[in-house]
C-alpha cells in the first residue's frame, strides 16, 4: 500500500495568500469567512503538482491586478521519503524539486513517478471523480476490478446454452466467437436464402412435371396462417428470451441481498458485542459516568443505524422476492414446431410452383433439399451459439454489477443498460438511495465521493490525503483512509487547526 501525506506547504502571493504556510496532521480544519482563501489551500496542492485546481481545470494563480511572483512549495512523504517540490510563476513558470531548478518535462516525470494523476485527483477531492466523463469513471473504477471467469459465468447460465458455449470458449474469445457467428449467420442467411430459392425452383419443376394444375388459392388459403403461425413463434421466441433475461437478473440481485444481509448481521452482532472502554485510549485514567454514557450512546446510536440498514435490505429484498414470485417461470422453447412450420411453407411454395421436370429433376430437387436442410441447421448453430452469447454477457453483467456493489455501502453504480433488442451496452452512473448523482445535496455528494476514495484507495493500493471543501453542508461523515483537509465557512477570522489522531492538537498557522 503507497502511503502519501502532507507535511507543509508555503503560500507567496497565491491568489488572496500573500504568505501563508500550512503545517498538516492527520486531520488539518480550515475556517473562515466567505472569501477568506479557504479553497485557495487545496488549488495551491494540485496548482503545485499539475499547475490545475482541485477540479482538474486550468487555473490563474497570481492575486488579481498583479504582476507578483507567485510561488508554492510542498513537503510531502510518499511512504518513508520525503520531497519538497515547487512551482512558481510570473511571465514563465518555473519548478523545483528538492529546490533544485528543473525542467518542465523533468518536474512533470517526477510527479508522475511518485503517483497517477488521475488518481489522485480522484483520492484528493470528493467531487473529481463523478465529475468526468462516464467513461473514464467507469473505466478508472473497473481496472482495479477484474471479470468473473468464464467457468463462474457458465455455472450461473442453463445447461444447454452453457455446452453450447464452454467448449468454443476454450478454443475462441467470447468477441471473437460473437464475430466469427455474426459473420457466419449473414453469409449463412444468403446461402440458406439462395438454396431455398433454388429447391423451390427445381421442385416447382418438378411438380409442372407431375401435376397438370394446381389450385393455387386453395394452397394460397393453407399458407397465410401458415406464416402468421411462425410469426407467432418467432414472437414467443424473442418473449421467451426476454423474460428468462429479466428473471435472472432479479434472482441475481435476490443472491447478492442475502449475501449483503449476512454480512450486515455480521457488523450489527459486532456492534451489539462491543465492551464499553470505561478507561480514556490516550491517557488511560478512568472515565467519569458522562463520558461513560456518551460512549454506550455512541455504540447504541451505531448498533441502531446497522440494524436500520439491514432492515432496508431486507425490505428490499423481500420486493424482489415478490416481484420474482409475480413473475412467470418461462418454459424452455422448442424450435421444433418452428422447423415444423417452415417445412410445411416450404412445401406449400413448391406446390405453387408447379410441376418438376422427370427423374434428373428429382436427383436435383433431393440434393438442393439436403443442401437447404444443411445450411439451415448450420445457420441455426450459428444463432443459438449468439443466443447464447447475449445470455453469457447478461450473467456476466449480473456478476460483475454484483462485484462492483459488494464494494460500497451506501451508493450504487449502474453499469450496463438494456437496448430494446435485448442487448446491453456500458454505461456508469452513480447512485445514492435510488437519486443519481446529478440530483443528490451537497452534502450527499460529498458523501458518495468520500465512499468513492475510499473504494478507490482499497483497490488501487494507495492512500493520499483528502481535501473536503463546503464542508459545512455536512455534520457527519466517514473520514477518508488518508489525511483529512476540512475547509468550512465559518462567521471567524480565518484559521487553521490541526489534530493528530493520536490526540495532540495545535493551531498551526493563520493570516
């Protein structure tokens, strides 16, 4: 795990600072008035590293109406090594590591040796990450996240589907096998088409040989429901598909319930087993009977919120469970009453066609026959192996949404979205009680973007300090692995306040 923190950071005429320098600890609170140059912190952080501000934007550091140099310096530590870097600016920029000059390139090079840059923008500011594009957002989370196996796929798909696919597996990726299938079906539709043709054709030969007249309305009357009737099964067919499609999904959200139940009942037993610390963590002396019952407050206020959670999902799950039941069980579909079908319009198009032409015709219409019935079951392989292939991806999806769920506690993150035609494509969208991100206060966005870091840190094996602006919006929140940078507007003179967590507090530095 690489371990980044702040040790302290020098201000010279950066925006509204005309000095200032910032001692960090593990918790390091800012407070002030609207104005006071509050943010001003945590654009100096990223200005000197990336020459951005906290959003990833360009920004113009020098006080407004001036010519000054500006200048910012950061100690930090990336695990035990320590470095002081700078970046200053007037006409030209200029950067400094260890306080010997560089060159752009040589500063930037460094800098991206001890951390990625998109990451720690990410870990640095609660609002970057859900601020980019839905690409890059779901293309950040889920490299740290790797697919289910094709076997754990597999386990979860029907029988049949699942031989269908296992062994082309082995041999083929899951794209390559849809190209190669997709491929084979168009080449396929073209011959089944044209084989078609050509044993109509020779069978209406044929039959011009062995029939003198054929009532043409009559065969005419047969077919029409005929092709209404494979219609219909074609429907049902899509129906089936759909259907089977939708209820796995719900059974597999069912799955992860009962998991994420377990697991809550985990945490609230936990909870209820707790001894209350009558003796003080820091200094060991005992603790009167007020701070006693703020204690067991505390537990009992902790024990009712995880009690409250696993309430909601049981509730919600107890919905799906019910929706589940509502839903029909599809029936397996047999294709054979379809194969049935089109025989019988094939047969009623050769009888349109007339008569065939003696015994080389006959020879001529059984191997176009064997041809057609070759193609036609080659063509069908080809469409169950693609079948197939949208039920994997939809298992697939299932597993990995159920992955990517089991990380948080509190918000969700929608991958994949369903096209009419029963497909999935990618999407990413956060999701905090059923609202998108888009639509969430500030304080629940800070919330859902402090869950963000710290998912981000656990799977990314980085821990970097974090800079909450606005954060009087929120009481209470989860701090972040890393160091924790708290700016809130306050009706005070500005000030800065640190706090170790290992109890020791100071006043590091003010205007």
């Amino acid at each position: 795990m690489k371990q980044i923190s702040f040790i302290k950071l020098v201000l010279t005429n950066f925006k509204n600072h005309a000095s200032l320098e910032v001692s960090f600890n593990d918790i390091t609170n800012i407070q002030g008035k609207n104005g006071a140059g509050k943010s001003s912190i945590g654009d100096a952080v990223t200005w000197c590293l990336y020459g951005k501000d906290v959003m990833g934007s360009k920004l113009e550091p020098q006080p407004i109406g001036t010519d000054l140099e500006t200048k910012v310096e950061l100690l930090l530590q990336v695990d035990n090594k320590q470095y002081l870097l700078g970046r200053s600016q007037k006409k030209t920029a200029k950067y400094y590591i260890n306080e010997v000059p560089e060159k752009a390139t040589v500063f930037k090079e460094f800098v991206d040796s001890l951390m990625d840059e998109k990451l720690f923008f990410s870990l640095f500011t609660p609002g970057f990450f859900p601020l980019q594009k839905w690409t890059e957002q779901r293309e950040q989370l889920l490299q740290y996240i790797s697919e289910p196996l094709n076997k754990e796929v597999l386990a979860k798909m029907g029988k049949v589907e699942s031989e269908t696919l296992e062994e082309n597996l082995k041999k083929h990726s899951l794209e390559d096998l849809e190209k190669m299938n997709k491929d084979k079906k168009r080449q396929l539709d073209v011959s089944y088409e044209r084989a078609a043709e050509r044993y109509l054709t020779l069978k209406e030969q044929l039959d011009q040989v062995l029939a003198e007249s054929v009532d043409v309305s009559a065969i005419q009357k047969e077919l029409n429901p005929l092709i209404a009737k494979r219609t219909e099964i074609e429907e049902e067919i899509d129906t089936f598909y759909q259907r089977k499609n939708a209820r796995g999904r719900i059974e597999s959200q069912v799955e992860s319930l009962v998991e994420r139940i377990e697991r809550q009942k985990s945490v609230v037993q936990g909870i209820k087993d707790e001894e209350v610390q009558e003796t003080c963590q820091t200094c060991g002396q005992d603790l009167d009977d007020k701070s006693i019952d703020k204690v067991k407050e505390n537990r009992q206020a902790r024990f009712d919120k995880e009690v409250s959670t696993g309430k909601e999902l049981i509730e919600k799950l107890n919905t799906l469970k019910e929706s589940l039941a509502a839903m029909p069980v599809p029936e397996d579909i047999d294709r054979t009453e379809l194969s049935e079908v089109d025989d019988k319009i094939v047969s009623l198009q050769v009888k349109l066609n007339g008569a065939g032409r003696g015994e080389q015709l006959r020879q001529d219409v059984s191997a176009a026959e064997t041809n057609k019935e070759k193609l036609r079951k080659d063509r069908n392989t080809s469409i169950s192996i693609l079948d197939a292939i949208k039920t994997f991806r939809s298992v697939r999806s299932e597993l990995m949404v159920n992955k990517v769920d089991a990380l948080f506690t509190k918000i969700s993150v929608k991958l994949y979205e369903q096209l009419k035609n029963g497909e999935e494509k990618a999407t990413f969208e956060i999701e905090m009680d059923g609202k998108p991100y888009s639509k969430l206060s500030t304080a629940e966005k800070i919330k859902a973007g402090l869950e963000l870091i710290e998912v981000l840190s656990s799977q990314s094996h980085v821990i970097a300090p974090c800079f909450v602006d606005n954060a009087e919006s929120i009481l209470h929140f989860t701090s972040p692995p890393g160091q924790l940078i708290v700016a809130r507007v306050v009706d005070e003179e500005f000030s800065i306040k640190t706090v170790s967590l290992k109890g020791e507090s100071s006043i590091d530095s003010h205007n």
